[in-house]
C-alpha cells in the first residue's frame, strides 16, 4: 500500500494510467483516503456526473494485513444523490485483495467521450483496462458469471449493475465475497452512479502472487491480534449475537423498543416484524440448508453474513442485513422474510443500495403508488428500477426523488439520502446524527443505537433530548476514524465497551506502522477527517440549515411512545464544535 | 384594497374564512406584498407542500384602477421547485377583478386532511368555498367550460390543472384573459402545486357591482394615465414590435445575436428560427383568422398577446410567448409553428410552466428519451405530464428532477429552477440575473437584454463580463418595484428610456395614494424587497454557492460566438452589496 493508482477514463486516445507514491496521503487509508482526495482535488461545486468528479476506491490501514476483520473497503466521491461529500463502505474481498496489490488508493478521474464501457483489470503484472460492451446491462450476478471463467476463482470484482450504468442516484458498487458473490455493496449515496458516469463497469482484482502486507514488528502484531479476537469473541454482540443471527437480531430489539420505523414512519412498532426478525430468518437459513453463520471477507471472525435459500433450497440471497430486512420488511409493511430476501437479492443484482430503495418504496406506497405490505407489488418496483422505465427512474433516484415525483410531504431523508432503520423520535441519538452527519442521514455515521438502545458503552435515554448530541459526536469522531482502518464497525461493541480490546486495536496499528499511536490520536484522526469533509461539504453550499431532520419528525408523534424529535437546533449545531 | 382575506384550507369542521384589515402589510402590493407575507410567515425550513406553506395571491398597487397595464397579479409562495421564495406574475383579469373586490391579497393557509377538491368563490357577497369533486383531474379549459354556464361571463378564474392537483413542482396556476381561456399563467416554480396541496382546484372571482378604484386625486391620475400610455405608445418596443409580433419578436433578434439557445443549450442560433419567429407567427395568425394584436387584460394598450388558429381556422391556442416559442422551439430542435403552439395549449391546459416543460424535454432529449426535432415525441411527452404517468411525474419535476432522474450532466437550471429563452454566454446580463436572483433561473427578475441587446438604457456588450452585475442590480431593483405595482413589464422599455414616462408611472402612484413617491422610493421598495426575499432564501439554506450557473457554463464555449460565461464568483457576490 505504498502507491496510488490513477486511471483517467477521459484521456485523449483513451484511459491513462499513473501510478504514483502517497506523497502527501502518506499515512491515511480508507476513509480519511478517500476524503482527503475528495476534498482536497474536487471542486466541490462540480457536477456529480462530470469529468470533474472523482471516485476514490481505498483500502483501510490495516487491510491485507493477517489482523482479524480488517476487510472493509472505502469508496468515495461527490455523491449525486446528497451533492455532499461522500464514503460508502462495504465488506467483500476488494480492500484485502486490492491493499495487498499495494494500492491505498484507486483514483477513477475525468470521463470519456464515447458510450463505451470498460472493465479495469488490476493484478501483480499491473492493470489492463479494456472496452467490453458485451457487459452493457447486465445485473451482477450476471456479470460475475460471466467474468469467473475468464479470470477464475481468485478474482475478487467491484462492479455496477444496471443502475450504475444508468447514473441512478442510489446506485451501489457491488463487492464480491468469498464465494464470488456480489453480495456486499457501497450502497449509499450513489458511488455506482459515479462509476457509471466514468465508463467503468466493472475493476477485477487478483492479488494471486501477492504476499500478505508485513508489519514492522510481526511479533507484537501477531499478539494483539490475538488479544485483539479475543476481546471480539468475548462481547455478547460480536461473540453471540451477530454470529448466530446477523445483524437482523436487531428487528426484535428495535421494534420492543418501539423505534422501528413502520409504514414509512409513521410508527415505532411493526405487528409483523416477529415473521421477518433474525432468529426466524437464521431458522430459514439453517432449515433449508443456507447458513446463518459466514464471514464476508476473509480474516472475519465474527461472521455475521449468511446465505439464505428459498423453500426448494436454492440460493435467493444472502442473508440480508438489519436495514434491508427492514426497509423492504415493516417499512413497507412486508412481513414475508421470503419476500424480503427476494429484494434484497434484487436490489443486489440491479446495484441499488437498500435503505434508499426500500424508503423510495416506503414513499411510492404513501403516494397510493401502491398498498403498504404488497410484497408483489414492492418486488414489481424493484424490477422497474432494473429495467430503467421511468417508474424505475424516478424510484432509482432514492427516497428524495420519489418524495418530489408524487408530491409527497412526509420524506425521510435529510441531505437527500434516506433515513435508516431506527426511528429518530424514538432513538434520538441517531436523530442527531442523521441530521449531522456530513452523508445525510446515515446510521453507521455515528451509531446512537449502542448507548440508547444496546447499553454498550453507558444508557442514554433514547426517548429523550440530553446527552444525544454528546453521545453522537463521540461516535461520529470514533467512527471517522475506523472507518479508516479497513476494520469492520462492528468491532466496535468490544472496542467502546472493553479497554483492552480498543488497546489491541491500537497496538495492531502500532505494531504494523512502527507508530506510538494513542486513544488522542484516534480521536485527532477522527476530528481530521469530519473536519475535512465538513470543510468540502460548506464549499458545495451547505448550512447548518442541512443539518436538520425534515420539520415533520418535530411535529408528528410516533406511536407507541407518542415522542416527536426534540434536540433544539442550537445543540444540533454544537456536535462538530471542538 | 383595504382588506386581507385568509383561507385555513386545514381548519377543522372545514375550510375557514377570515377578512382583516391590512395592518403590518399597509401599502404593499403584488411582489412586495407576496414576499412580506411568505418571508414573514411561512417557516423557511417549512416543506413547500406542507401546511405551514401559504399561498398569497396579491393584485397590484394600481391595479382595479383605470391605469393602463395594471393588470398584473402576483403569486407567492415558497417553491415546491427552488425550496426558495417565490413570486410567479401573471396577466389576466384576475388582479384586476380582484383589486375591484378590495382584496389587497387572498391567502390560502393550511392544508386539508381530506381529498376533497375545493371552489372558492368571490364576489361582492363574499366568500364561499364548496367541495366539488366533479372538477377532478380536469384540464384548464375543459374546468373553464365547466364553469362558465354556472358562474357566467363575467368570471375570472384562477384555476389548476392535472398537473397542480398532482403537486407537479413546475405546476402552474392559470388565470383567464378577456375571452375567460385560461391563457394566461403564474408558472414559475410550481405555485400551482401548492394550490394543489391545499386542495383548491379554481378560485372563481366576479366583480359585478363594484367600482373602479377611485385615486385620492382623480384628475392628476387621469392625466398621468394619458401621460403614461403616450409614452408607452411612443416607444418603439412597447408602441411598435411588441403589439405586431408579440414576445416572439424576440425570435429573429436573438437568434441573429447568437444567444438563442439551442438543442439544450448547446449552440447559440438554431437554423430553424425563422419557421417560428413572431413575424411567421404573426402572419398565420393574420391568415387563418387569429388575432396577433390583443390585450390579456382590460386595460392593456401595449397587446402583446394574440390568438393562434390551426390551419382549419379552429383556436388551437393563444399566440405563444417568445420564451415558450423557444423553449418547445430552437431548444427541442422543433421548427413547426403549429407544433410549438399545440404545446403551448398543452401546457396551458395541463397546468405547466411552458418554460421549464420546454427546457426538461430538451434535457430528456439530451439523454435519448427522443431525438431532438421531434415535435410529435414532445407533443406525447406533454401528454404523459397531462396523464401523469411516471414519465410525466418524471417531466412535471421540472428540467432539474428530469436531469437527475436521467443521470444528465448538462441541465441548465438555477437554484432549482430552467434558464429561459437566453444563454447566459452571449448575453451576460442575463447570465448575472439567472444566477443571482432569489426565484432561480428567471428572465423577468432583471430583464438584462434591455441593454445586453435591444440597446434600451445604453448599451453593454452581451459577450463581455464588464457591467453585467450593475446593469442586473439596477434591473432587478426595478423589476421588483414594478411588480409591486401590478404595472405589465413590458412597460419597462419606456420607463427606461423615456424619463417623462418613468415620471407619469410615479405621479399615478402619488395621485391614487396621495404620496409623494420619488425615484429614490421606488428604488428603496425593491431593494426592501429584494432584501426580504434574500433573508428568506438564507434562512432556507441558500448561500453564495446557490448564486451560480452550472459549471459547465464557464467551461463549454457557446457557437457562434464561442463565449462561456466569465461574470467572476466575487462579482456575483455584489449584485445584492447596498
């Protein structure tokens, strides 16, 4: 990870490749990458779509590397659907694979004049990049297929789907697990549209021939991995709860405490939610040979992917996550896990993140677009999307869109992008960083949902205002800097609730980078780059006036505690005062 | 004009009527009175669909008075599509009508729980409101023959079509002209979705049994009028071009300027001008026994507007504007008069801004929905806004949504809203107005072609930055003064250019009020003006970073003069420094 990759899609006579040394993104990975790139060369009143734009793809610090969870990939750009600044983050095989080719960073730039769509082939012998318009429109599972026999069962794929190459608003980039699946995606805020304006359709990686990255010091490295699992295994959320039923064990929990958003949020509490919660869903898995229990990157070992299958057992989809059981389930009124794990395949397949289309649909149904729990209906509108027709086109523009097309009033969204699944009157710690975050409502921003609802690290009342606005400028500062570490947030149960378990972590970074790193500097990492991307997002037009929650969850009470938001605009304003 | 009435569309047990006295809003007018009424009481953060929007619908200050052109009637709102403050101007009988009623402004509050659609009737007995569900989804004209046997031949109406009730964000509200068709329009920026979202379908207006508005001083007011309109008559736009052609004498005068935008905004002169100019138009109209010189309103001595037969001699619309000649025209590549005006009655009676429907097909026909030059594909794309299909919900969002919903990179909107019928390249001053004034893209805020081109108040090269900001200050200052008025625009030329005429406007203000207004106050009340609209806008979230063009307008050079828009960021940044 001692370079950058640099691939401009609109040089005269065709792509042009630079690699080149860090320089000056010396020392950042993952997030803090993608956001220094973003902020620092993207005017930040450029088009989303344009030759200006940028999509940065960057494995975290401790990528490639044998510590445990550190999988995750960054991906970052102007979004198109927020014009804010934006990472998206997922698990699959690209960061290990693409950190361990040695590079921090790949820099998609400019945009090419013609309609061809190209597929960007980076292994140790260096990068290929090819036009293959025989892969115009196809989903990705199809795409996949497609490519396994030419470049075998060692690739590990970034790719789009129909949605991407259509520059849909909420347009994922899918990430191939284990099994060469395009399971895992950078859903939010439309990276897939990014990439689909440059051309680009799918990046192959191979690190075959690579060895894995080497820390300075293996010895203490190898240690505080150890310490580092251990810590992992011994917490009840990464050690039980997220293994057995993934991060859908939070369907019961949220909706017992009454914020699980229902009917386009309109209630706390879904009636059919004990149908599609985790245990039933991990109950499927096991009973029809899928599995409940898998890692979706290799060095997982919490593993709280799974596979689910249809009654034939045949596969349908992974095991989908929490969001998407419940943006497609209760937020729709859907109660069929079955249904469920049919759109979250086809949100997969097409390239659209989740939680937007399954609020776009939320909204569509509020609209009269169609009836609340329609789980035909709902999978009807996902297909629509995969098939580009103006119906496909407005919901593939996200919740906002949809909102604006039908006239809707009551649109979850707050910078454009779609509220998640926790309801921000009931958990309001989230309702504060929804309405900060500098992504738009994002609930991995800064995760209220530990101390409100998980009583990890401490209870605050999640019913009431005091305390939220510090609770979620903790976790925003902490998750900025994670998020740079290629380690998957759910490390971070253990990390806030064990101190031996965050020293593992820092030891890890130490031992790897020959650094003294301490908890201050994690938190001065993490201010570094909110700062940054606060900074981006002011030079694009935004106020403190973007930091809101739609007036409606102020106003409207939402059953079964009959609590509006009521964090006052002034604390909301103090979460990034440092 | 001594009485406000207010509307709560959202009382319970039903709408509910109040009439007060004018109060704080004393001596306001049209734009002046519409914009203290949304600055100071709508919510800027209010969704504009919501119950906390209002919709002020305000006659002039002189209009109901014998005074020529003083028929020009405001509507405000905050932006179903900038999300910023909105006055939308419109000709017709209603400012007058309603001016005889001595209503200085109906304000429509609330929003009803129901889905009833509602009449409000107004005449010299009062106010009543019915629910009447027989006018669903009703076109404007078919609405308007509807009525006409119940409500007789003495109505003016304000009315939505398909597209209002639907809460289409480019919605219009039309008002009927002299010949009770609904022809003419409040279109910009989506006013009649808020009518729509109160659940009012027409507000029926009737001045039977009122007087003339009577001045303090009856006889400077008589001889200021016949002042007034010897200028008007004198002046060889307002006296000579405008009552032969109509707006679309501008067709030939920009086209030959190279500032006629063309294909969505990609070239500067479109090869088929002259198939659609005022002269060609004018002549057919002559021909197929239309009418091409013909006032909107009683009391209009300038007749801009006219009467468009089809080649059979049947109405086929009125005689189109200039901007909605262009934006069907040159800007789809459409050359066919009678094309341009089936769209223009398309417009009127679905309910649209003809503006921002001409300039969202074109970007549809930058993204291959149809080929530019196809009058029929626009014609059906018109229709599916009238059916609202999801194409027509995508196309009734406006240029702006159908650029998102397209993934289109060039979209030629501000704050929301479509540039009209001038490239801001080859006619600077106009660039300056689109991006700086408070409604979005808006040729009438500061009508800069004045001097850019028709050499009215000197002259300032329309290719060269110098003077853009001062000539579109000094503009948008006045034109906000003028629409306070109920005073037509179009008799800025003679303002401008003759001082006795400018003279004659003030002494009908003093004489009808008794004030001793000078220049210096009628620059003070658009400043004050202007200065509520700004505080709005920035309490709603709008910065400098709103007061731009697109980027691609400073780096895309327009043919034939191969000029980009070169007005600098901090020049901006000064039209509003007083």
């Amino acid at each position: 990870m001692d370079k950058i990759l640099r691939i401009d899609m609109g040089a005269e006579g065709g792509p042009k490749v630079t690699v080149s040394p860090l320089g000056k993104y010396a020392g950042l990975g993952g997030r803090a990458m993608t956001s220094a790139v973003i902020s620092g060369e993207v005017p930040a009143l450029a088009h989303p779509l344009g030759a200006e734009n940028k999509l940065v793809i960057s494995p975290g610090l401790l990528s490639g590397t044998i510590a445990a969870m550190s999988g995750r990939i960054s991906i970052g750009c102007k979004s198109p659907l927020t014009g804010g600044i934006k990472e998206s983050n997922s698990g699959g095989q690209a960061a290990q694979v693409l950190a361990r080719l040695g590079y921090a960073a790949v820099i998609l730039e400019g945009k090419p004049g013609t309609d061809d769509l190209y597929k960007i082939i980076i292994n140790k012998d260096g990068v290929k990049i090819e036009v293959d318009n025989s892969l115009k429109l196809l989903p990705n599972y199809d795409l996949i297929e497609k490519l396994k026999p030419v470049y075998g069962d060692k690739m590990a794929c970034l790719s789009i789907g129909p949605a991407g190459e259509r520059k849909m608003a909420i347009a994922s980039i899918a990430c191939t697990d284990m099994e060469q699946r395009p399971t895992r995606h950078a859903g939010r805020g439309g990276p897939g549209a990014v990439m689909g304006s440059k051309g680009v359709k799918v990046i192959v990686l191979d690190d075959t021939g690579m060895a894995m990255r080497a820390p300075k010091d293996p010895e203490k490295f190898r240690d505080a991995n150890k310490r580092f699992v251990e810590g992992l295994m011994k917490h009840p959320v990464s050690g039980q709860g997220l293994p057995a039923y993934g991060s859908n064990v939070l369907t019961n929990i949220l909706n017992e405490a009454g914020g699980y958003p229902t009917y386009n949020f309109k209630e706390g509490r879904f009636a059919g939610a004990s149908k599609i919660s985790g245990e039933v869903m991990a109950g499927l898995e096991s009973k029809r040979g899928g599995n409940p229990t898998h890692g979706c990157h290799r060095g997982c070992v919490i593993r709280c992917s799974g596979t689910y299958n249809d009654k034939d057992g045949h596969f349908l989809s992974k095991q989908p996550e929490y969001e998407t059981v419940w943006a497609h389930g209760g937020n729709c009124g859907i109660d069929d896990p079955d249904a469920v794990a049919m759109l979250d395949f086809l949100d997969d397949n097409y390239g659209v993140d989740t939680i937007d289309m399954g609020v776009a649909i939320g909204v569509a149904m509020d609209a009269g677009v169609a009836k609340f729990g329609d789980a035909k209906a709902a999978i009807d509108l996902v297909h629509e999307v995969g098939k580009g027709t103006p119906m496909g086109r407005i919901l593939g523009g996200g919740a906002a869109a949809t909102g604006r097309a039908f006239g809707v009033e009551r649109v979850p969204v707050v910078k454009g992008q779609a509220m998640p699944a926790y309801d921000p009157r009931a958990v309001k710690g989230m309702g504060v960083t929804y309405a900060t975050s500098t992504m738009g409502a994002d609930h991995t921003a800064g995760y209220a949902v530990t101390s409100n609802i998980l009583k990890v690290g401490g209870f605050v009342d999640p019913l009431k205002a005091e305390g939220q606005v510090e609770l979620s400028r903790g976790l925003q500062i902490a998750t900025a800097a994670v998020d740079s570490t290629g380690m998957c947030l759910f490390t971070a149960f253990a990390i806030i609730d064990q101190p031996e378990t965050y020293q593992a972590l820092l030891d890890l970074l130490n031992a790897f980078y020959g650094l003294t790193l301490t908890a201050d500097g994690v938190v001065a990492l993490g201010k570094k780059v909110l700062s940054m991307e606060r900074d981006f997002n002011t030079r694009a037009g935004f106020t403190a006036k973007d930091d809101r929650l739609p007036r409606y969850f102020s106003a409207e009470p939402v059953p079964p505690h009959n609590v509006t938001f009521d964090v006052k605009d002034e604390e909301l304003d103090k979460v990034f005062n440092w």
